[in-house]
C-alpha cells in the first residue's frame, strides 16, 4: 500500500508540473503579446520584406513625382541598400499602374 501511495505523489508531482508549465506559458504568450507586445519604430526599409521594400520604392517614385525633390528622393532610394538597383530595375521591367516616364525621372536622378 505504501507503494500506491508513491506513485500517487509522482503522478501528482507530475501534474502539478505539467499545470505550472502551461499556467507559464500562457502567462508568458499574455504578457508577450497583450501587456508589453513589441513596437517596431523607425526601422529602415532595407530590413523590410522584399514586397513592402518594392512599395516603399515605387511611394519614393511617386513622391519624386508630386514634389520633384531629388535630393529626397536619392535618400529614400538610398535607405533600401543593397537591393534598390534591382528593384528599381524590376521596376521599370514591370512598371504597374505608374507612369514609365516617371520612373525614368526617378531613376536618372537617383544614378546621378
């Protein structure tokens, strides 16, 4: 009978161990995700999915466009790195709703 009564304890042992992981974990997800979730600021669009850097791109067209402010536009394109020639030049592969001619004047002012 003793016997019976150690095991009760490990299976308790065991389920109480069980219950403090789960009452962890949700405390955890809650406070990760409800109290304190993370706030992204002012985060450059080089860090950005290959298709948000794409929108930001053609919003920097559209932008030199309206107010014709190279030296704007040159540090929105300069703010993608590494990958803005690329994109530019999917760009003007596939230039969408956006006028060629304008994305030409983006681009020779950013080249130059």
């Amino acid at each position: 009978e003793g016997f019976k009564d150690r095991s009760a304890l490990i299976v308790l042992a065991i389920l109480f161990v069980v219950m403090a992981l789960l009452a962890g974990v949700a405390v955890g997800l809650a406070l990760g995700w409800l109290v304190f979730p993370v706030e992204w600021v002012d985060m450059p669009p080089s860090s950005l999915a290959k298709v948000y850097q794409e929108d930001h791109l053609r919003m920097a067209i559209d932008s030199y466009a309206l107010n014709d402010d190279c030296a704007l536009a040159v540090q929105r394109y300069k703010a993608l790195g590494e990958v803005g020639p690329s994109l530019l030049e999917g760009i003007i592969a596939d230039s969408g709703e956006q006028k060629i001619d304008t994305i030409t004047a983006f681009a020779q002012c950013v080249k130059d």
